[in-house]
C-alpha cells in the first residue's frame, strides 16, 4: 500500500514514471545488532548495485534506519548518486492519511537528493531538512520554484543521455 502511494507520488509531483520491483531482504551485514537498527548507507549500496537497468532505485523499509552518525534517519540517499533509501518506521500510523503523505514527502526528498538536489532553505519546501515529524509535517508535498527548476533540468539531461522515460 505505501509503495504504491509513494510510486503515485513520485509521478504527480516529480513526474517520474515508476516501477513497483518484487521485495528483497536487505543484506545480513547491514543490521547492528547493538542499535536493533539497520545500517542505511549497506542498504543503499546493495540497492545501487541492483542490475535491473532503473536509472535511481528508491528502497522502502519498515524496519528502523540509522547512520553511523545519526540515532536515525527517516531516508538516506546518494547524492546524485543511484539508490536511496526510506524507513517507514518512525511515521506512525494512526493517522492512514498523514502516515502516507509523510511517506511520500520523505520519499520524493530522497529522490531530490538522487537527482543531485541539497538542502533547500525554503521553509514549505519538500527539499528543506526536517529532523521530526512535526517538521516533516509543516512541509508542503512539492517542491519550491527553484527546486522544480533543478529536478526539471536534471530529468531532461537524463532524457538526451536515453536513460529514462519521462
Ligand atoms: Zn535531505
Ligand atoms: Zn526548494
């Protein structure tokens, strides 16, 4: 359900055609033991090592994310990079409707950051960092101007390069 959603998402907001791949484990070595928490960045390599010919690959977990240096983190991403990463863990679920928006607006961040997008300093924007979720919350589920700029020129390079569909 919540792949689906954030895959609608991906599309409406980001206009990026989406693939909904069969699940797999994450690798045995990216689990710390110590945190109960999986390591994100082992994740995220394993995924940008995926041979399948997607362009970005954006993981969906419901297990607990951290970082070597963060308690946790909702998403992780390779900036410009191949694959990123989202937890679904810490959204709770109460609420259906704002646990599924949050998975969007966490999910199209990380995208953000894939197509080689910073930290936007745009209270509204998708790509402004957010560190709880009441700061999650009070971001709109788009991106600024500028930001839709960049996602705009990025995508059609990757056109002309014939590496994907829009
Ligand atoms: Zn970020
Ligand atoms: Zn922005």
């Amino acid at each position: 359900m919540a792949v689906s959603i954030i895959a609608a998402n991906l599309q409406a907001v980001a206009g990026l055609n989406t693939n909904i791949l069969p699940s797999v484990e994450p690798p045995d070595n990216a689990y710390v033991p110590v945190r109960g928490q999986f390591d994100a960045t082992v994740i995220i390599k394993k995924l940008a090592g995926l041979e399948d010919g997607a362009p970005f690959k954006l993981g969906i977990m419901a297990q607990d994310l951290c970082s070597p240096i963060l308690s946790f983190v909702y998403g992780e991403s390779q900036l410009g990079g191949k694959a990123a990463l989202v937890s679904l863990h810490r959204l709770f679920d109460d609420d259906p409707e704002l646990y599924y928006q949050r998975a969007a607006k966490i999910s199209l961040h990380e995208v953000g950051h894939l197509l080689g997008l910073g930290h936007c300093w745009e209270n509204f924007c998708i790509m402004h960092f957010s560190s709880n979720i009441a700061a999650l919350d009070s971001l709109s589920i788009s991106f600024c101007p500028a930001c839709e700029y960049e996602i705009n020129r990025r995508l059609s390079s990757i056109v002309a390069d014939g590496g994907l569909v829009r």
